[in-house]
C-alpha cells in the first residue's frame, strides 16, 4: 500500500504509527510518498531499496517534457512494482509522463 503525505510529513511518521496502520489495514508492504513536485523524490521512494542511477528530462516536439529514470539491474528484483507498474504510479502521483530503464 502506498500513503501519499504531505510535504514534510514523511518524518512524523514513526515506527508505532506505521506498525499500527500495517496491523490495523492487514498490509504487509508500506510505502511513504511524499506530495512534492520533484519527480526524482517520487521515483526514488518507490524503488527504495534500489538506487536511482540517473533521470534524465526529455523536451518532446510538442513543448511537453518527459523523463526517463535509469534504475540499476541488480535492484529490479529489489522493487515491488514492475516497471509499467512503476511508470502508471509515478504518472498518478506527478501528473509526469515518466519511462524507467533498467541498465
């Protein structure tokens, strides 16, 4: 499960409340995400444990900006999400388009 807090909230939340709300909403996998416009921050508490290697920002034709996170392929068994998995999540959260590569 993964709780979007605010900015700055990440830190008020401590083992006792992530223990009560694993046990309260039967989970076992808790992720903190936390609301801020910096894609690299979304993408590396989505990953954690696996290291962001690089991100890269693309200028599309059209004046949008993509991004594409290179991530390592020794962490892609680390991660929990597949990588269209993580691509749809970090889209939600940032309203980003985003491309993940394994290298």
């Amino acid at each position: 499960m993964i709780f979007i807090v605010g900015k700055g909230d990440k830190l008020r939340y401590n083992g006792e409340i992530l223990k009560f709300l694993r046990k309260k909403y039967d989970i076992s996998y808790l992720i903190l995400v936390e609301k801020t416009k910096k894609i690299r921050q979304i993408v590396e508490s989505l990953i954690s444990p696996g290291k962001l290697i690089g991100l890269n920002e693309i200028f599309v034709p059209t004046g949008d900006v993509e991004y594409k996170a290179i991530i390592s392929k020794i962490d892609k068994d680390k991660i929990l999400f597949t990588k269209d998995e993580l691509e749809e999540l970090i889209e939600e959260i940032s309203t980003q388009i985003i491309r993940i590569n394994f290298e």
